[in-house]
C-alpha cells in the first residue's frame, strides 16, 4: 500500500497525478526466463540482517538468486510459483509489468518504489478512460496520438517508437497549456479598463533627455520608443524590460514616470530590497531635481514618516502597508519582478478602480525559449548594448593553488590604487532567503579572510541584518572606510560603487552563468579597469566557467545555463512552473513555435479547453 503522505512528496494528490508521473528511463527487460521455485530460505548473519536464498528451476538449469533483508519474499517466491526473470528482477504470475517489456524507472521517494507505482498505475489504467481535451484538428494537424494511448505507451510502450510518440504528444501538452495560459493573461490585460491614455509632450520629454549626463544608447532609444508607444494607446501597458546590470533600464523608467507626471498622475516603483529602492530614490533625485516633482521613500525604516503627498513613490514591499493617496495612479513600475510574488504584484495594482500602466523590470537574462512561452503574455524589451564608457569586466577562473597569489595581488592593487574589492560567498542552497548556517558559513569565511588581509579593514553584509546595519556598513563602503565588503549574493541587486573594481566569487560553481554575470556586473561601473576572480573546488564545473573568460552577454550566458543546466539553473524562474514541465524541452524552440501557433488556432477557447486551462492554473497554483 502506497503511503498518502509519501505520495505527496512527489506531487501526487489524486489518481490523475499518478497517471502523470512519468518514467525517467526504462530497463530493457524484454529478455527473460520464466521458471519454477524449488526452494525459498532466510539465512540470519550474526548482525541480524537476513539473506533471502532463492533456487528456480529455468528449463534444465537451476538459478540461484540472491536478496538481502526483504524475509517476506520466502512466502511470495515459494517452492512450486511459477516466475519470470530478467536479471535479478521477478514477477509472479501474469500480465508482465516488472519483466519482459521496457520497465518503466519512475522518481521515487522513501516508502515509494518503481515496482510499487508500476503496480498501482497498471491497475489504475486498466480501469481508467480520460477525456482528451484537445481538439480534433489540432490532434490532426500536428499528428499526435489521442490522449489515453499517450498515458499509457508512456507507463507501459511496447517499444521505442512508442515512446517517442507518447513523449511528443504529451510534451505538446504541456507547453500548448502554458501557451493558452499567457494568452489569456495577455487578453485579461488588454480588456482591464486604462486609467488614462497619456498625451506625448515631446519637447519636455527631449528637453529631460538633454539634461541627462550622459547619452542614451541605440537600445535605449529603441525602448524607450517602444515604452512610450505603449503609453500613447487605449490599454494598458504591461512591458517587461530586460537589460544586464548597468545597461540603463532605471533612466527608461525615470523618463516613462516623468510622462505620467506631465499627464497630471502619480507613478509608484517598487524594489526587492531598502539598498535598492534606496538607490533608485537618489537617482530620481539627481534625474529630476530641477523639475521640482515630490519624491517619497516608502519602506519599513522611513516608518512613521507621511507619504501621502508625493507624485512619485519609491519604496519596497512597504509600500502595499502603507495608507499611500494612490486614487490617481498611472503608472507602476516594479524592478527585479521576479522576486515578487503574483498576489503581490497585482495587490499594487489592484488599489485603484482603473488599470494604471504598468512597467517591469529585470536584469536576469530571459532566454528567447522562455520568453515566448510564459514571458508571450508581455510586451518584450530588451537592452542589448551598454553605455559608453563601461569596460568589460576581466574575468578569470583562478586554480586553488594560486589563491594565496590572488589574495597578494588584490591588496596590491587596494593598496596602490586605492579601490575597493567584493567577495562574494554563496548560499549553501539555492534560496532567496539566508538560514542561519548560511550567516555562520559566511561569518566563518569572513573571519578568515581577516587573518589573510589583516593590514585591510573588511565589511560583512547579509540579508539578515537590520536593515539600519545594513545602511550603516553601504556607507561607511562608500565613504571607503571599508577595503573589502564580504557578502552573500542575496544583496547583490542595487549595490553601485564606482570604486569597488575587483570582485572574488567563491564556490561559483553554486551558481548559474547567469548569475554569476549579474554578480560581476557590481564592479565596473566606472572607466577604471575592473575584474572578477572567480574560485571553485569542483573539478567538474571548470569547463562550464571558462565560458565567462570569454562570454560577457548574460543572454548568451542565460541560453548556455539552460542548454548545460536545465531550467533549474535559472534564477526566479521557479515560481512560472517551469520547474513542473516533466516532459518538453525550453530547448526545443520548433515545439515552442507549434505550440504557440496551436494556441492561437484555438482561440475562442471552447469549454472543455477552458476547463482544462482552469485545471492547470490550479495545480501550478498548488504546486508554487
């Protein structure tokens, strides 16, 4: 009997989920004995484990089979049961399902076997007859196998080419729903009501240009077009702007929000972290200090503080708990989105009875596969080209026994230069939030790196510091009190100093290549030369982070990750459900495409599709 609660360890809740846990591999077993039992023991050793002695006739022969600590099998493989053998694997009685056939090898989970879960679906298909939902013509048109022969040459194929049928009808699946999903999203969008369709002035918007310090990049340009295109029509916009670190996504913002300003509305822009909205709160500043527009810092430690006469809100997650005068809202713009949550994202929006713009914004680099699949429901920006000025960041994959020498030259370059240094120790698991043994790993590497630099004053920051200390430590960095600023990635998002030009990324084989570009992005925010030194103990991951020697494009760097690593390698892409496609590839572009277009041939949506839809949204919904 399979336990309920080891079932739900693998996202197994209903019979339907069982039917969709697919195989990972199967075991050619297709060549096999069948034989008789003629004798069956338990042999004790002096541990009190048991041996399990079997001897089955096999024509003239006799096979002797050997297992340990199952004494239940003496009863099942007794003298005169009929078996079937293949290898060292058995079956009594008939149909075959654990030998001669591929077997199916599913995850497993303690107290939840491959034999136990063959057994269970076998019967379960024997008795079970699922609806297809997908249309006919679509069945038709891309030649797929109906639904109950997929879910069953997947569990049980008769051979390869059944396999590879069932794989694509059901990989069609999966994709083909995430595709319906985002149009519907895309549709919901544009049928929201606009709070108000802006009017271009475009001689103040040029005259802000000019003033800028600074001139915008071709990409910026053709963003920045695309955005105010965007705020010139009926609906409301929902852009998502994509840009490595220090490519200028905050000024596009800046320009869109001084828009919404000229048209009489008040714009909020959200940040993950105080450093951040902190940043983006002295950048609006400066941008706009001649213009006179009310700035408000909304986040936990301004408190207390009123907020409710600003025209623009700058702020964290504080900002949807504070009482804010947001009835005449036009335009929200949410940076780093994916490290807000949907309930949140939409709770900002949802405060005025009409739809506001909205903008968001990111440095992770979406690869085009996944930009065309869940990323379809959003209009698509992207900087591809960084200002003027800004050098490549020198990048070397340092072996250990040259750490000693590159802890020698750093304070070099400190010492006679006089700039600053990051090193970057990463989470023992991949997470958003610090344990407390990730803060004791990091305050241990801190304290050794004080007995290697102890000519040097270092800094220690992490995410679970007040956010007062946090403050405290940027500054006393900024002020270049501080040579060294040991850190964890968690932070990394908003920190900006022009001085710090050497970054150390320990352990970076924990990392994505993606993210690690967005780690190096801190330094080289200056015309000084800067560099990034990056150290792994695995031997294995080497050749994997020679390619940042060499690559400096986090959207090529995003493809490699999802080409060597999968989609889990990506950061914040979890929370999308793409970590639940079991099947489909974000590879495989051509099936992104079909699905795409599959999706748009079934528009309008007949009920059974919507139904199905609805199904899926829940369980993504569940398993998030």
């Amino acid at each position: 009997m399979l336990s309920k609660t080891a079932l739900e360890k693998l996202n197994i809740f209903k019979n339907e989920d069982l039917l969709h846990h697919y195989p990972f591999r199967y075991e050619d077993l297709r060549n096999y004995k069948q034989g008789v039992v003629i004798s069956s023991k338990n042999i004790y050793t002096r541990f009190g484990k048991t041996v399990q002695k079997i001897l089955v006739k096999i024509d003239a022969g006799i096979k002797e089979m050997t297992y340990f600590n199952q004494p239940f099998l003496i009863k099942t493989l007794r003298p005169g049961v009929s078996v079937s053998l293949a290898g060292n694997e058995y079956e009594v009685n008939g149909p075959l399902i654990h030998t001669g056939r591929l077997v199916p090898i599913y995850p497993e989970t303690k107290g939840v076997s491959s034999k136990a879960l063959r057994r269970r679906i076998h019967n379960l298909l024997r008795f079970t007859k699922i609806q297809d939902w997908l249309p006919n013509n679509i069945r038709i048109k891309f030649n797929l196998i109906d639904l109950n022969q997929a879910i069953q040459q997947i569990h049980f194929p008769k051979n390869q080419a059944q396999i590879n049928s069932a794989t694509k009808r059901l990989s069609f699946d999966e994709l083909f729903l995430l595709q319906l999903e985002a149009i519907e999203q895309q549709k919901a969008w544009k049928e929201k009501k606009l709070s108000y369709r802006f009017n271009l002035d475009q001689e103040k918007i040029l005259s802000l240009i000019v003033s800028l310090p600074f001139d915008l990049t071709s990409a910026q340009n053709r963003c920045l077009k695309e955005i105010l295109s965007d705020l010139e029509k009926n609906q409301p916009m929902n852009r998502l702007l994509q840009g490595d670190v220090g490519s200028g996504k905050t000024v596009l913002a800046a320009i869109a929000i001084y828009v919404s300003y000229l048209n009489g509305f008040k714009s909020v822009l959200m940040a993950p972290t105080t450093i951040l909205a902190s940043q983006h709160f002295n950048t609006f500043t400066a941008v706009f200090a001649k213009i006179g527009i009310k700035i408000q810092l909304v986040t936990s430690s301004t408190k207390g503080r009123s907020a409710s006469d600003g025209d623009i809100y700058i702020g964290t997650h504080a900002l949807l708990f504070r009482k804010l005068n947001l009835s005449n809202l036009g335009l929200v713009v949410i940076d780093e989105q994916h490290r807000f949550g949907v309930k949140q994202r939409s709770q900002l929006i949802s405060q005025t009875k009409t739809t506001p713009h909205l903008l968001t914004m990111t440095a992770t680099p979406i690869p085009r596969t996944i930009a065309l699949t869940v990323y379809s429901n959003l209009d698509f920006s992207i900087l591809d080209e960084m200002p003027a000025g800004r050098k490549v960041v020198k990048t070397w994959v340092v072996p250990l026994r040259k750490r000693l020498s590159a802890y020698h030259w750093i304070e070099t370059q400190i010492n006679t230069h006089h700039i600053q240094a990051f090193i970057v120790c990463p989470l023992i698991e991949p997470s958003e939030k610090e344990t407390m043994q990730d803060i004791r790993a990091v305050t241990h590497e801190f304290n050794q790196l004080n007995s290697v630099f102890n000519q040097l004053k270092l800094g220690l920051i992490h995410g679970r510091l007040k956010n007062k200390d946090k403050d405290h430590i940027l500054e006393q960095f900024r002020k270049n009190k501080i040579n060294i600023l040991v850190a964890t990635p968690v932070i990394e998002v908003g920190i900006d100093f022009p001085n710090a030009t050497v970054m150390i990324i320990e352990n970076a084989e924990r990392f994505g290549l993606a993210q690690l570009h967005q780690l190096r992005g801190r330094v080289g925010r200056s015309e000084k030369n800067s560099y990034c030194l990056i150290f792994s103990q695995n031997q294995l991951a080497l050749k994997r982070l020679k390619y940042l020697e060499t690559n400096y494009s986090g959207l090529k760097l995003a493809e490699l990750d999802l080409k060597l690593r999968g989609p889990g390698s990506l950061y914040g892409l979890k929370q999308h459900g793409f970590l639940q496609l079991k099947l489909a590839s974000l590879t495989d572009i051509d099936l992104i495409n079909l699905t795409r277009q599959a999706a748009l041939d079934c528009q309008p949506l007949t009920s059974l599709l919507k139904k199905q839809l609805e199904k899926h949204t829940m369980n993504q919904i569940s398993l998030n």
